[in-house]
C-alpha cells in the first residue's frame, strides 16, 4: 500500500523527529502499544498514524558520496552505489562499518542461523531471507545505503531491495534520511522513474524495495563512448519528461548524473535515486544551509555554494544539461583532481566548448548545452519540460527556442579564461587555466615584450617604405599652354631620363587645383602660386619664378583705371576657379574696393581673348617676358598700370611691388619708368610625406643646365630665400648650396 502525509501543513521536523523516536522503539526489541505512543504527540496524531500504518512506503536510493567524503569514509566503488541493474559491480569490502561483501550487520543473537558467536563481529551470510525477501546479491553500495538483488517471495520476482548500510548501527540522522526518501518516493509514478514497492523495517534494518532494472546505465556507456547525437538527445529527453513529472509534484532530485540514469535492455531510461531529494512543498531540509551535497562535476552553482534551500527546479536542469554535455563528449563539463578543485571550477569556470571535444556535434545541442549549464539560474531554461521541448524539437530536425551566445560574448568570456585577463578586469576568479589559455598567455606576454621591437621594426619599416622612389611620377600642370604646363613637361622627362620611371603630367585648372592634388595624393610634385601655400601638409621643394599681374584692356579710352571696373557692366577675362589669376582679381577687386557683383567674369582660355570683342579687359597673372602677354598687346590690348602697389601688397602679403619694364616685351611701346604692377611668386611644392628621394630628384632636375624654362630663380638666389616652409629634403638641398664651390 502507498500512502502520502495526510496534512501537508504539519510542523514536519517534528513528524520526523517522532517517526524516528518510533523506528528506535521498534529496533530496541521492547515491548510497547502504538496507540500509547500516538498518545504522546495529539497534536499529530492523525498524520504520525498514516505513516507508522506506511509498511510499504515508497522511496528511492539515497545516494551520500558526499557525507562519505565529509566523514573521510571509504566508498569501495566509484560508481553510484545507488545503480539497480543486471552489470552493476559487487563492492569488494565494507570496511567501513565492520561487513564484508556476503554479510549483513545484525545484534548479536545467537540463535540467528549463521550468526557467529560475539555479536556483530560477524553475521548471516547471503543469500539470506529478510520477510518475504531473499536477498542473493549485493548490486551496489555507497556512503549510506546498500542495494541487494532479492527475490520476492510468494510473487518470485526480482526486486531491488535497499537497507541503511550500517544496518542495526544506524544514527537518528540516517534514518531520517532514510525516511525522507521513502516519504519523496510516495508521489511518483512515471514510466521514466525506477518504481518503489514497498517499505519498512525487519531485524533491526530499514529497507525499501523497487523495480529490479535489467541492463545498464549511462556512466557506463559513456565510459566505453561518447554516445550518438541522437541516442544522447533521446535519453536526456525522456530524463527530462520525468523530472519535470517530479518538479510538478514538488520533489527536486537534486543528485541528477549518468550514474543515476538507468538504461533497461529495451532502450528505456528510468530515474533513480532521490536520496537527496527535495519537496519543496512540505519538507523542512535535512541538509543545512551552507553544505554542498551531491555530486560536483554535475551540481549547479547554487548547490556548489551550498545554497540548498534556494535551489528550485533549474537546478536539476543544471544537471539535466551536464549529463547531456557528458554523453555527448565523454567527460562530464567539470572535473578536477580533488572535491573542492571540482567544485570552485563550477563555481568560476565556463565549460569547455562542446565542439572542441567533440567536433561533429550538432551547433544547436551545443547551445542547448550551454544554455542548461548557464552560472545563473535565470538563463537556463526555465523548466525540466522546456529542455525535453527543445530536445524533441533537435530530434524531429526543428529550429530550436535557444539562442547561441553570441561570438563577442563569447570571445570575451573566454579571454576571462586567461590568468593575466582576469587578474586585471577583476571579474572572474580562476580555478585551473587551461592548456588553451596558458598558452595564449605566454603567447600573450611574449607579444608584449616583442612589442617595442615590433613598433621600431615597423616603423622603420613604414619610413624606408615612404622614401622609396614611387612606381610611376605624376606632375600636375596647369592651364593647356601656359607656363605651368610647360615646366612640369619639361621636369617629367627630365626625371624620367634620370629614373628610367615613367612620368605622367597631370592637366590641372591652376594653383589651387594643384594644391588639393597634392593633398590627396593624385600627384607627387605640382607648381604652385604663393598664394596656394598653406597648411603642414604642404612643404616647398623650390621658388621657381615671379609671376606678375598683368592688367589689360581692350579700349585704354574706356578703362584708364582699374578702379572703373566697378562702374558699370564691364566684362572682365580671369582664370578658371583654382587659378592663380582668379585668386589675384579678389585680391585686386577688394583693394580697390569693387563689388565683384557689379562685373561680369568671364571663364576662357586666353587664347580666345581675340575672338571675345564682348571681353572689356583681361587680368593674368604669368611669368615675365610671356609670349601670351607678348601676343595680345601686338594685337591692341594695353595694360593698365597699379596706382598704388605698396598699399595692395600691404593688405595682401602673398602680392609684391613689381614692374613690367620694356625688356620684358621688346617689341611693344612701353614707358622707359615701366608700369607699376604687383606680383607673386611660383614654386614646385610636395606634400610633406614626400620621399626625400623624389625631392632631390626633382631638384637636380629643375636645376640641370640649360634651365626648364626662361627667368627661373636660380639654385644660388633659392638658397638664400628666407621664411619658407621647406620640404625637410629641399632644406638639405639647399644647405649644400651654400657651401664653398657649390654648383650654380
């Protein structure tokens, strides 16, 4: 018969502490009358009656490696003792309490049959009858109990009868462990749960029968091999199916691992012991807050803190999901060489990755994994039942409801693996590192210490790259014919005669544009005006020539004076946006106070000046003794003077009082004194980065004889040039000019 506490709100440490009065009564051998004992306790009379009637109470196997551990009692096999099946292993002692393998512990009674003389020293030999018991063979042993195979007598069946190992000796807290267990047995019946038959106490022992289980268990298959995928899922699966049937009854099994999973020869997994179960609806914990029970390598955290009466129903999932990683790869997610080294690794430590134990395992029962055997409870699945959905979920090829952690999370944490990371963020605690994580420190602080050599190696590396010659020389121009033009052409093939590299001119609209050119690096060498020199990205390699500023009108009669510019419509010729002569007209119009709103500018190419009679006049900044400039005053244009040149180069420094005289244009009629005008001056200019070498190229070449082009500054006058922002190169260059003997 199966009976279960009549009143769930009952003061239980009490009922235990009375049934275990009662146990006590009855292993005395005295006389005594149920009902004067009942009389003792009214208060629960009616639930302690229920159970003293409960002969046959259910229960499990009450696994207690660890109070064996504790004690420092020897455990002769290191499988769970509490495995009922066909192949269990007998033990080869139990030293522990004074019996070998073929004895039971009884008083000393001489007319026992088989019992020796002097007491416990010695006792009956198997097989021997307990009750309608005949118990044939020990299956298994551990901390606390012992399990025989037995044969139930009148039914001759086989059952699987457990007793207190200690047997008569047993203290008070055994045989409430005992009775707690009996006491979880009572609410489970599930195809997937080893079956209880029934209980009760003979000769002084305490025992329980259950359903005798043909076959094997999971340790044991795991420990010839990794199992299946699919053969793993299944089993965990079905593990699953009978714990959440426990959980929503209110008992946690608290002690789940392969050991305590059974496989019968028809490929059916059952549950066993619940030694350490718990009900979390009426049992007043036996163990005490603050002592780890269970087994380490497949506890949770919260029970490795010893934290058990916190612990609820992700706890087992915890260890449902151990049990997975352990089927799967061999191993189970935490192992260290002592108790405690175990526990403080499922304390601080992540589990090993699944796939690099074993590689072909599926993406998603790895994340199952890890989803189960998450530090904190309320990232695992939340039920028994969940896990077992995602598992049949993987069986029947489905997507399942966990996510894989995602890869930045995971290279994170696994970088907390390493002692040195660790020791810095102050995050984690390490327990034992592993080979992984030792090496990628000391790869780690071999890469510190190579650091520095590193860096100069590189840098000078970068530095002897930089100064290299490029692959192909590009030269920006400027406007089609003008002197720009002509100098880069005659530079490109200069260096290239000397290099053997191929050179390229770059057409251009003017300075501006060859400023920006070389600020992108579409050019390595580019002539520039005064004017488009700005910033530290930009270094002079050379002042190349003056340029001057030449106004010129069409009607002298109409236009005697730059200043009428601004009295009407009058259409003025100027350079392209980013030209040298569009940025000397501003400058002009804002000395001479015009609105440049109230002249038309005109963008052409000063060629079609002739064919333009809309142009009323042209300003031009170029190079002196110009052909073009030449050209047009043979045509009829005249240049107008700069009243007061001082005053515009004043308010714009980059501009200079210069003079058009008549030698610069001979065959034109010019007065004797010239015409005052302002100018500016040309350079070649590099970007900083340059390479050395492409700058002292440049400037052997603009210096070889006879010069690139007419009115060059020469190398003599551009050393002793003061107040210019030189390429580091060209300051070397010209250095060298102003030594004793230095070549023109």
């Amino acid at each position: 018969m199966v009976t279960q506490s009549a009143n769930d709100s009952t003061d239980d440490g009490r009922l235990d502490e009375a049934f275990a009065a009662y146990l006590r009564l009855c292993d005395s051998g005295e006389q005594h009358d149920r009902e004067s004992f009942l009389a003792q306790f009214p208060e629960l009379a009616d639930p302690l009656r229920q159970l003293l009637d409960a002969a046959d109470l259910l229960s499990r196997e009450l696994s207690l490696e660890a109070l064996d551990e504790t004690l420092q009692l020897p455990v002769a096999a290191k499988d769970d003792p509490t495995i009922v099946n066909q192949d269990s292993a007998t033990s080869p002692n139990l030293a522990t309490h004074g019996v070998d393998q073929e004895t039971l512990l009884f008083k000393a009674d001489a007319s026992l049959p088989g019992m020796h003389r002097g007491g416990h020293v010695g006792g009956p030999r198997l097989p021997y009858q307990i009750g309608d018991y005949l118990l044939e063979e020990i299956l298994g042993k551990g901390g606390m109990g012992i399990v025989y195979r037995a044969i139930q007598q009148p039914l001759q069946r086989a059952v699987a009868v457990k007793m207190i190992r200690s047997g008569v000796f047993a203290d008070e807290g055994e045989v409430k462990r005992f009775f707690a267990e009996a006491r979880a047995a009572a609410r489970l019946h599930h195809p997937n749960i080893v079956g209880v038959y029934h209980f009760g106490q003979l000769d002084g022992h305490y025992f329980f029968s259950m359903e005798y289980v043909s076959g094997t268990d999971l340790a044991k298959q795991i420990r010839q091999a990794p199992l299946a995928p699919e053969t793993a899922s299944r089993y965990v699966r079905d593990v699953a199916r009978a714990i959440d049937y426990a959980h929503r009854r209110g008992v946690l099994h608290r002690d789940l691992k392969p050991a305590n999973v059974l496989v019968d020869d028809n490929d059916r997994v059952l549950v066993t012991d619940f030694g350490l179960a718990r009900q979390t609806d009426t049992e007043s914990s036996l163990t005490a807050s603050g002592i780890a029970v269970g087994t380490p390598s497949y506890m949770p955290p919260e029970q490795a803190k010893g934290q058990s009466d916190r612990m609820g129903v992700t706890a087992d999932v915890y260890s449902l999901g151990a049990i997975l990683f352990a089927a799967l790869s061999g191993q189970p997610p935490f192992q260290g060489n002592s108790v405690m080294e175990t526990i403080m690794q499922v304390l601080h430590d992540d589990p090993p990755s699944l796939s690099t134990l074993r590689p072909d395992v599926p993406a998603d029962l790895e994340t199952i994994c890890e989803k189960c055997l998450a530090k904190e409870p309320t990232q695992r699945y939340s039920s028994a039942a969940a896990l077992a959905n995602d598992l049949d979920r993987f069986l029947h090829d489905e997507p399942i409801t966990a996510k894989p952690m995602p890869p930045l999370v995971r290279g994170w944490r696994w970088l907390q693996g390493v002692p040195l990371v660790a020791a810095l963020t102050g995050q984690r605690r390490l327990v034992q590192p592993t080979l992984a994580h030792r090496r990628f420190q000391n790869s780690l602080l071999l890469l510190l210490l190579l650091i520095p050599v590193l860096i100069a190696g590189f840098l000078v590396t970068q530095r002897l790259q930089a100064q290299r010659l490029p692959k192909r020389i590009k030269i920006a121009g400027g406007i089609e014919g003008g002197v720009y033009s002509d100098l880069a052409a005659r530079l490109a093939e200069r260096m290239g005669a000397m290099t053997d590299l191929p050179t390229e001119v770059i057409p251009s609209g003017g300075s501006l544009d060859n400023h920006q050119a070389l600020l992108t690096g579409a050019v390595h060498l580019a002539p520039l005006q005064a004017s488009a020199i700005s910033g530290e990205d930009i270094g002079v390699i050379a002042p190349l020539f003056y340029e001057m500023v030449h106004v010129l009108v069409r009607d002298r009669a109409a236009f005697s004076s730059i200043s009428q510019f601004g009295t009407g419509e009058a259409v003025i010729a100027t350079g392209a946006h980013g030209s040298g002569s569009r940025k000397v007209t501003t400058y002009l119009f804002d000395s001479y106070q015009i609105d440049p709103h109230t002249v038309a500018l005109r963008e052409l190419e000063w060629t079609q000046l002739h064919d333009s009679p809309d142009v009323d006049a042209a300003v031009i900044c170029v190079g002196t003794g110009s052909q073009l400039i030449n050209q047009l005053l043979a045509s009829g244009w005249q240049l107008l003077p700069i009243e007061d040149p001082i005053a515009v180069s004043l308010q714009h420094p980059t501009l200079q009082p210069m003079t058009i005289l008549p030698r610069h244009f001979p065959d034109c009629e010019l007065p004797a004194a010239g015409i005052p005008t302002v100018g500016t001056t040309g350079y070649l200019a590099a970007a900083t980065h340059c390479p050395d070498a492409l700058v002292w190229l440049a400037l052997e070449a603009l210096y070889a004889q006879p010069p690139p082009i007419t009115g060059m500054i020469s190398r003599r006058q551009a050393s002793e040039w003061q107040g210019l922002a030189l390429h580091p190169a060209a300051r070397r260059f010209f250095a060298a000019a102003t030594q004793p003997n230095a070549a023109e």
